[in-house]
C-alpha cells in the first residue's frame, strides 16, 4: 500500500470507528460485533504503526492513554464552574418559579428545560476547531485540575466534533457530567474484591478517583461515561434557548442524556420529576434528582449568580434511602467558626453503598426536636446522597433504659461557656484561643483551595497546638525544621519540606488568603470577587457593608460577615502578625486602582451583544473601574443593554447616567 492509499484508508477508519463509537457508547445503538470494532481498530493501529507521518494526536488510538503524570496542573475556568441550589421540596421548586416570574416581570407561566441530574464528576471541555484540547474538572468552582489525558480515555467523549459551524470555528467550551456506568461499576468492584483490594463505596466516588489517577492507561481500562448540558457563551454564537443548546451539542457529536426535554410550564417539568422518581432505577447509571433550567438563555444573563449557584435554575433531588440502626452514644465537635455540633455514634448499617458508624444531630434544637437519645432506635438517611443524618427515632422501640442527652453549656475541648447568638441555631464556643477551633483553623488555612501547604495534616496539627507550637495561624510562620524534627514521624526529609511549603504559601494570591482565613460565609468564589474588586487585605478591611454588599454576587450576607471578621481587634493582630511574617496581603492582578476610571463605580444590567458580561466587567475594572449589583446615588454610570429591568428605572428616578454598548465602548477608548 503506498501513502495516498494508506492516507486514505486511514481517514476511512477513523470516521469509522469514531461513527461506532458513537453508536456504541453514546446512542446505545451498535451496528456491528465487538470483534468486528476491534479489527478495525487494530487495522488502523498498523498502518499508523507503518506510516508515522500519518499519526493524529485526534486518533482514536490515542484513547489508550499515555506515560504517567507527576501530579495536575492547575487550570483556572473562564467563567466560574458553580453547583446549583439544591431542594427535596416541591414548595421550593414553587418559590422558586415565582421568584423568577417576579423577576423577569412575566406573568404566565415559565418555559423549562428539565434533564436528569447525573450523579458524576462535573468537568470542563475545551475544543479549538472541533478538536478536544482541554478538561478540567470543577474543583472549587474557580480552578480545577487539567485532566485532558485521563478525559482523552472517554469512549463517549468526542476527540472531533462534527460538521463544526463556522461561528465555532475557534472555541468552545462545554461541560458535562462524567460517571460510572453501574454494571461497569459493579464489575471494577468484583475485580478488586477478588485482588484483595478495597471497593469503592458508589460509583460516583469511583468516577472521582478514576479521573485523579495519574496513569491514563490505567484510567483507559475503566469504563468511564459522559454526558454534556451546557455550552458557555453560547448566546454570542446565536443559540437563544437552552433546548437549541442541546440539540447543538447533539448536532456536533457530544453526548446529550436523552431524557432531557422542554417543558412549557413548571406543571409539566413536576409531573416529569415524578415520572422519573421511580423510573430512574431502570437506568444503568445514578441520578439523584432533576434539574430545572430556565429555557430563555437572555432570562440566564439577567438573572445571573450569587456567590454559590446560578438563579436560572435549580436542582429538585429524589427523597433518599433510609436506614434503621441504633445510637451507642452522642457526643459533639467544634467546628473552626466555634459552632458546636452533635454527632451521634451508631451502630454500623450500611446505607448508599457505605458502611456508616457516624451520624450528624446538626445542632441542640434538633436534638429537641428528634427527642433523641443513647440507645434509641433511629432512621438515617444521607443529606444529598452523601453526609449521614438522623430523620426520626422508634420511640415504640424503647425499653425504658435510654438516655436523653443533656446539651453541654461549656467547651468540651476548652471549657469555656457556650453562647447562642440571637436569632441563631447554633451554639457556639466563643473562645478564639480554644484549641479545638484553632487545629480546624488550621486544617481549613493549609488546604487545596486556601494557602495549599503540603504535609500539615490533622496529626501534625494536633501536635503543633497540643505542644503550643502555634497558637494562631501566623505561628505557621515562625515554625523551624529543628523545631519540627523533635514531633513524632517527622524526620529531617519531612520537615524541611513542610517548611518548603509553608515558605510557598506566603506568596499564594489575595483570594487564596481571603478564602483561608476561614470569613464566615466566604467560600472560594465569593473570595475571588472581593479579591476582584479590592486590591488588599486593608482596602478590604476599610470597606463600609453597604459598598460590600452592592457588589455583584456579593450581597448583605457576606458583607455583614466581612465587615464582622475585620471589625474585631485579634482580626487586626492576626493581620499585623501575617504581614510580618511576609504573607502577601496585596493583589497582583486586576483592580487597577490609578487607572483613567479610578473611584467610577458602574452598574451592568441587560445583555450585551458584542461583549459578555464578564469581558464588560474586566475591561471596565482593567481601567480602575468598579463594578457593583445595585444602583444607587454613588453610581456613576449604569450600562444598559437589551432587557434592562429594574435597575434602568431606578438610574433615571436617581438621575444617574445610563450608557448603551457603544456609550461604555467609546468610554473605554476614551479613558486610555
């Protein structure tokens, strides 16, 4: 065979074997045996093999994987990756279509989109010119890690789209779900029960820990699954509705669940959650709920996000499994905010494919509430299919000899009393210094998603606060490897590593600080808005509640606990303490606070045609510009574009200057 013949052929396999793959794995629909697929595979490996420069990273060949990986880049997402607000309850799925219709002034009823919720690893998928390129999973919703090869694995994962049109012809992004197929799942777990290896508990965490393995030939062997539901940014490539998405993602070969459909009114997407509440369990994968999406991609711009989740749409989950099992005892946990937390210790049953022994009381109300006590029986079931918690007590079960459990009044870690703050559910240990408070201090500061310091686990902490090594998390600082090397397991190798990653940590960014500093209600997205918009720890500090919370996805909630956290005087020494021990406070980034827009503060309301709301926002804040959620008399200019709403009207009942696309564009030039 000479190389046009074999250039020829090639191409003939490759569509082959990428058309059965899709059959296979994404329509259920094979065409032809196992057998037959291989041969072709095979046929195509050789004249690969044979004529080098024939060899396409986009081959189906390269599904195998490839050489193991040190570790996972991280890779931060264009547009935050963040969860939905979840509910068990239809009177919250009620509220919540009334809310919208509020909204968005519509006074009939709402078009949805309703698609199974894939109980899965959520994960970003980047493809320049129909070529996959990049997957990242969610992780804090900010960054996550690159995991293209393992993704590259994917049998239902396109490494080419189809009939790519020519407005994608760059870019796209899409995400998606990536899970474990059940009786695939079923079959891992015999194999390594047979190994002599320890079973994953679900096949959600086996997805999970198959996506952060760092041999992809490895992650080739297990039979992972996608599904795709959302493309970002589509609105700028002319696909206006939700259903137009999907058939689009459809239409380029990604893998779309079937089930997904439109609805014309929330009756409709009710009556589809209970058909589905039972008939999930015909599918070979899990899904623990359904989720509602605004159909009306504009309404999605309008509406926009809090800190946490989107408000088009939310997720309504299926009623859990329960379990019965009995309380050996009751004890409780201090949290790193002091909230005090009854846990009651259980007799081990199994429940959602784990064996729980532990089971959360939330908090001294409930265990009013439930009456529970030591030694009664108890149902259990898992909040959102993962944490354990107690939903009532066999009180035709007891035998006279339980136990009510008294709620404590003072620390069990520290003694000190235990407050209630009004209006509040928690009690809490109000002690900044109590042990128990610092060592979850200290675990939250030194995790992934906050300064990221390597080697301090609970152990470890517990010796360094046992020892009064550190006393607040600035001691982290003043540690020394001699000092490190007198605790148990640390031995010269291990300490000066840990001081290597300590040293690290005191240049990590302003929104990695804000977030392991543990602010009450601050989560990593809210961190990197306010990182966003003040360029330092005492820009931040010096922010009135009102400006904080007319920042877009900022809100009362967090401003009020932000302005707590700073208001406090061991706030201020904890500060003092970390910028002598070299901590960056500063922003390296984006609040350019000389710029030609300095102290101009803006209001986006509407959608865009040329520019997303988030490039808006970046180029106004690149030139010194702020910009908040609500309009008010310290609004300088409020930037409408089509769908305006509310906050056009109360700009011109304020008098405050409303600028078109091309107003803001001419604004910008001008400013440079």
């Amino acid at each position: 065979m000479d190389p046009a013949q074999a250039a020829q052929r090639v191409t003939e396999l490759r569509r082959l074997i990428r058309r059965h793959d899709r059959l296979y794995h994404v329509e259920n629909q094979p065409e032809i045996s196992d057998r037959e697929y291989d041969a072709l595979f095979h046929e195509l490996e050789e004249l690969e093999r044979g004529f080098p420069e024939l060899d396409d990273p986009q081959s189906p060949t390269h599904r195998v994987g490839g050489e193991p990986l040190e570790g996972f880049r991280p890779v931060r997402h264009p547009v935050p990756m963040l969860s939905l607000q979840n509910t068990y309850s239809e009177e919250e799925v009620r509220e919540f279509d009334a809310r919208l219709r509020r909204w968005l002034a519509i006074e009939g009823p709402i078009a949805y989109v309703v698609e199974l919720k894939i109980d899965g690893v959520a994960v970003a998928l980047h493809y320049r010119r129909g070529a996959f390129v990049r997957g990242v999973t969610r992780g804090d919703g900010t960054q996550g890690d690159d995991v293209t090869l393992n993704l590259r694995t994917v049998r239902s994962l396109p490494l080419t789209l189809d009939a790519v049109p020519t407005e994608l012809a760059e870019t796209i992004e899409v995400r998606g779900e990536v899970y474990f197929p059940r009786r695939a799942f079923e079959a891992l777990n015999d194999t390594r029960r047979r190994a002599g290896e320890k079973t994953f508990a679900n096949p959600r965490n086996a997805a999970a820990g198959t996506l952060k393995l760092l041999d992809s030939r490895e992650v080739a062997s297990r039979p992972l699954a996608l599904f795709v539901y959302q493309w970002v940014d589509a609105p700028r490539a002319g696909r206006l509705t939700q259903r137009a998405v999907l058939d689009q993602l459809r239409a380029l070969g990604l893998p779309v669940n079937p089930h997904a459909r439109r609805v014309a009114s929330l009756e409709e997407a009710l009556e589809s959650f209970r058909e589905w509440k039972e008939r999930r369990r015909t599918l070979d994968y899990d899904t623990d709920g359904m989720v509602l999406k605004l159909d009306d991609l504009a309404g999605h711009e309008r509406l926009g996000a809090t800190s946490k989740a989107p408000r088009w749409g939310i997720a309504y989950k299926f009623e859990t499994a329960e379990a019965i099992t009995r309380v050996r005892e009751i004890r409780v946990q201090v949290g790193r905010t002091g909230a005090v937390t009854p846990v009651a210790e259980l007799e081990p049953v199994p429940l959602g494919g784990t064996l729980v022994k532990r089971a959360t009381l939330h908090n001294a109300d409930e265990v009013t509430r439930l009456d529970v006590r030591v030694g009664d029986w108890v149902t259990l079931e898992k909040g959102g299919e993962i944490i354990p918690k107690v939903t009532g007590v066999l009180t035709s079960r007891r035998s006279g000899a339980e136990r009510p459990f008294p709620f404590p009044t003072a620390c069990p870690v520290c003694g000190d009393p235990l407050e209630r703050e009004t209006d509040q559910v928690a009690i809490r240990c109000v002690n900044e210094h109590c042990p128990a408070q610092l060592k979850r201090s200290l675990l939250h500061f030194a995790a992934r998603g906050g300064m990221e310091i390597d080697g301090l686990g609970e152990a470890l902490v517990d010796q360094l606060v046992d020892r009064g090594m550190v006393r607040n998390i600035a001691d982290l600082y003043r540690l020394t490897a001699q000092g490190l090397t007198e605790l148990e397991r640390m031995g010269p190798r291990s300490a000066q590593n840990l001081m290597e990653a300590i040293a690290a940590a005191r240049r990590r960014p302003l929104e990695r600080l804000l977030f392991a500093l543990g602010i009450r209600h601050v989560g990593a997205h809210a961190a990197r808005l306010l990182a966003r918009d003040y360029p330092s720890i005492a820009a931040l500090a010096a922010a009135e509640e009102a400006e904080l919370a007319g920042l877009e996805g900022v809100g009362p909630v967090i401003a009020a606990a932000v302005r707590r956290y700073f208001a406090r005087p061991e706030t201020t020494r904890l500060v003092q303490r970390l910028r002598d021990a070299g901590v960056r406070l500063e922003s390296e980034a984006a609040v350019h606070t000389g710029g030609p827009l300095s102290g101009r503060t803006f209001v986006l309301t509407g959608t865009l045609q040329g520019l997303s709301r988030e490039e808006a926002r970046h180029r106004i804040q690149s030139q010194g510009g702020r910009v908040t959620s609500s309009v008010s008399a310290r609004t300088d200019y409020v930037v409408a574009g089509q769908g305006p709403g509310s906050k056009l009207d109360r700009a011109r009942e304020l008098g405050v200057p409303v600028l078109d696309e091309t107003g803001l564009r001419d604004l910008l030039a001008q400013a440079r």
